[in-house]
DNA sequence: GTGGTCTAGACCACC
DNA sequence: GTGGTCTAGACCACA
C-alpha cells in the first residue's frame, strides 16, 4: 500500500482522502491500530504536522479515536463506514451528473461513454 | 441563464467553465459577439479583472477571438467546439471511474448506481 | 479590549472563546470585518497559525465566514448567535451544578453561597 | 460506588477528584482504610502505576496518610476535610460567575436560570 | 493584502 | 513512545 500525492490539492485533503479510503475498502479494519503520527508521516513522505491535521478531520468525523497514550484506531462502529461508503459514492455520482448535464449529456449517452471509455480503461 | 459562483473555488475557474458550458450548450453560438467585460462582470456579479483573466484564458484555448476594435466573439471552429465537449467529458468520466475504483466499486455496480441516482434526481 | 491567555489551557482554545465571548457580548457585530489573522494575532501576541487554528474552528461552527480574499466576517445569523449564549449558558450551569452536587451540596445552598461570593466578588 | 472515568482528561485527575468527593461525601469516613493500590486500580480499570499517583498527591494534601506497614487511611482530621470542601466549592462558583460574567450575564439572571435548570435536572 | 498550506523543529503531559 | 500544541518562517493563489 503505498501514499499517492500530488501538488494540485492540499496535501492533507489528500491524505484525509486515501485513509478514509483505506478504512472503506477494508485495507483498515475496525478496531484496528493506526501507526503513530510520525510513522504514518514518514511513510507518506510529509511532515508529521500535516499528518496530524489529517487525523484530527478524521477523528471528526468519528471514523478513528484516539487514545491519547496509546495511540490510534480505527472507529468500531461498521455502520459508520458503510454508510460513508454509500454517501461518498452517491456524492460522487451526483457531482458526475451534475457536471455532464452541463456539457449537455443525457442519462443514456452518459452510460453509453461510461463503458466505453471503462473498457478501454481496462486495457491499461 | 444566470451565473452560479460559490467562494470555494477560485472564481475565474468557475466563470471559465460556466462560459465553456454556454459554448457547448450552444446558448452562445459560434461567431456570437459577446458582451463587454464589464458588461458580463457586471451580470456575473464580479470584479472585472476576474473577468478578463477568465476570458484571457478561454482566448488562449481558442475558443473566443479578440477583434481588436469591435470586442470579443465565439470561435467559429465548430469542431474545436465538439472536441472541447468530448475531450471534457472524458476527463470527467475517467476522474470519476478512477474515484468509484478507490471506493471500491465495480463498473457493474456503478452502472446500476448511476440509473437509480438519475431517475431519484429526476424526480426532483 | 485584551486577549487574557494563560498557559494552563491550549491557547487556541482559549483564544475560540474569547472571540466567542465578543461576538456573544455584542463587541463583534453581525456582519463586522474581522482584522486579519496576521494582525489579530499579533495583536493577541501569538503566533498566526494558532490564530489561524483557532479561527479555523470558529468557522466550522459557523459562527464566522470567510471570503478567501477580501477577509473573514461574523456570521450573519444573529439567531445562530443567540442559540450559542444559551447553550454556553447551560452547559456552563449544568457542568456547576454536577460538580456542586458531587461535592454535597443541595440546591438551596448553592444559590445562597453564589448570592454571598457574588456580592464578595462585586467589592474587588 | 462506581467509578467514572473518561479520556479527555488526565485520568490521574479524575482519580483526584473522585476520591476527594468520596471523602467530602462521606463515602469514606475519617480513619477508614483504603483497599490497596492494586485493589483500587483494579476496580477503576486503570494502571496501578496511575492510580498510585492519584494516592500520592493525596497524601501531599495530607487527605490520606500511609501507615508504611498496614496501609493506606483517611485523614483522622474533620477540619481539613470541611475545609478541602468549603475552598473546593468557593473555587468551583468562583470560576462559574467568571465564565457566566464572560457570557454577558448578571448575578440576577443566572440564579433564575440555575433554579430553572436545576428543576429541569431533577425530573431526569 | 488576504486566507491557506506546509515544513522544520521543539516542548509537553501522560502512561 | 504516544498524541497534542506551538513557534518561526516560508510560499502560494487569488483579487
């Protein structure tokens, strides 16, 4: 498993982003201890500030808790996850629309690229 | 037709893609003249500046040309204009695709999502 | 007006009430221009980023808005405001009133001692 | 008796306190002997090594005395205990009309809130 | 000039 | 060793 960063959005947008991804796809699993601030940190190649500010949101929004003297783990409550799951894709399939709707696509076109350009993804 | 701005992205970005969705929408024609800046600063609600930095961009891509004397208007390259149309969705549905995968979706499961989504938004 | 802070608590914490405490007291009003981060917290006598961190959070109770380059301004919702002296209010009363209880007292008595130390406290 | 303990705070605190008000209250009466170290840290589910400093800094505010060879005891002296309980609530109404002051409210609204509060506190 | 982000490096309380 | 806080100083995009 490896950190994906880029320079176009904020780094620790980003990092929020790939653990809550790890936590959806079960690569994190409930109960589950996360490394420490700075080991976290050096993995992902930023400085140990930025991790945290990650974690902090993370922790917000109850998808870990924190021990404060032992660490750091991911919330217990499948619920959550699954439902955060469920929201983030339908956020995601709503922004898509929204946003071919603007280029002036309707629903049948719009499915019609989707496996086309999904097939061709496949090759790759 | 109105402008829609929100403060979370920059605000030229937003007046270039809403200008970009007129052009490929049609609602501005090719060889249309458009109005002034301030005219269209005036209607979107923002400074001129703001405007002119997103015209000067959407000049660079082509898609409006400066008569030094009488102002700006739509290109007539009908096919840059559907180039820009299929190039934009595109890069929209792959960004999506590449985001449903880190969430663990699989292109079946994204289909079916997607025609239950836009028959609920339907409705609305 | 001053910025009291000790160093028993975060300072950024210290720092969200009492910006708290002008906008619930009327010192802030509605809509008023708040100075910079760089000037407030020079003026409070901290670094920016604590300043920063802490109106970071003021934001996120929405308490203040920002407009990413003309500054930041008190929340318009004058409700919102109202909402907050309440519950502050409350809460504060009731976290009293528990440790009141768990250290014996009955409400009669509470009520007689707070009658006594205030007007104690009016002398000074 | 139950103990209760969250993480917000240093937990050694929260033992502090709660011994102390077991003491004010009566729940351990002058002279009474305290179950051991090990038995105590047990029964509160925390480290023996924290519950220790907890007892330490009791027996600092001389509220408990160790008899090196039977253990621990209540302080046999009634006066500090009525004391420790006059200066703990002074402190803690102190620090109440402080905060309430903060908020914008006078002496006469916050008893008339605290009655309705407290009335509201006890039908639950 | 405005807010926002990031790094580097330090110190603290707690267990 | 753990998380949390803070400073100092820098750079960026935006208007």
């Amino acid at each position: 498993m490896q950190w994906d960063l880029n320079s176009e959005r904020p780094v620790y947008i980003q990092l929020i982003e790939q653990i809550q991804s790890r936590i959806i796809t079960g690569f994190y699993l409930p109960g589950d201890k996360l490394p420490s601030v700075r080991d976290l940190a050096a993995e992902a190649g930023v400085n140990p500030n930025t991790m945290q500010k990650a974690l902090t949101e993370l922790e917000r929004m109850e998808l870990v808790y924190t021990n404060r003297t032992s660490g750091r783990y991911i919330t217990l409550d499948q619920g959550l996850i699954k439902q955060l799951k469920k929201q983030s894709a339908k956020q995601q399939i709503q922004d898509f629309l929204e946003k071919m709707k603007y280029l002036g696509y309707e629903i049948e076109e719009i499915i019609s690229l989707i496996t086309d350009i999904a097939s061709e993804m496949k090759k790759n």
